[in-house]
C-alpha cells in the first residue's frame, strides 16, 4: 500500500475525504474529479508563492498545507505538493473511475 492509498483509506486530510467523495466536473469537455482539479490549481499555486507572488488576496499558505496535510516551509511544500501530484496521478490510473451521470 502507498502512502497515498494509506492518507486515503484513512481520511488524514480534508483533501482525501473529499476526494472519497467522487464528485465531478466538467472542465473543457472533459470530465474530472473536483479535487483533482483543486490539486493541479494549487499546485500552481504553489509555484507561483515560491517565487514571491500571492496567487489571490485571500489565499493562505497556512490553510492550503493543512488542507492537502503538507508541512514545512514554502520550498518543501512545493516540492511535497509535485509529489503530491505524481502520487495522485498514479492512484487515479489504478483506482479511480469516473462516475457518468
């Protein structure tokens, strides 16, 4: 079992259990989960706060690590986040389908 699938069976961060929950959209005709989406957003994110730039006024560094349950400083985050990505990737190619409403 990856570390992935243990944060997801066990629900460690409000991210995995949202991502239970398979709700989905639709994003340029395609359909995705919702938190799929949310990661690769915040991802972004991320990367835009590591070279010194807010994303948004309202984003918080803070709240988006404990949200996805990442520690560390801004560097080790983002790197914690790609990697977070990568997991996410690999689990949906394994375990993930699509429900069609």
């Amino acid at each position: 079992m990856t570390d992935f699938e243990y944060k997801y069976l066990n629900g460690k961060a409000p991210f995995y259990r949202k991502l239970a929950e398979n709700k989905t959209v639709t994003y340029n005709n395609k359909t995705v989960f919702v938190e799929e989406f949310n990661l690769y957003v915040s991802k972004r994110d991320f990367g835009l706060y590591v070279i010194g730039l807010k994303p948004d006024a309202k984003w918080s560094f803070n709240a988006v690590k404990k949200y996805y349950g990442i520690k560390g400083d801004k560097d080790k985050a983002y790197a914690s986040m790609k990697q977070l990505v990568e997991d996410f990737k690999e689990f949906k190619n394994k375990h993930l389908i699509y429900e069609t409403r």
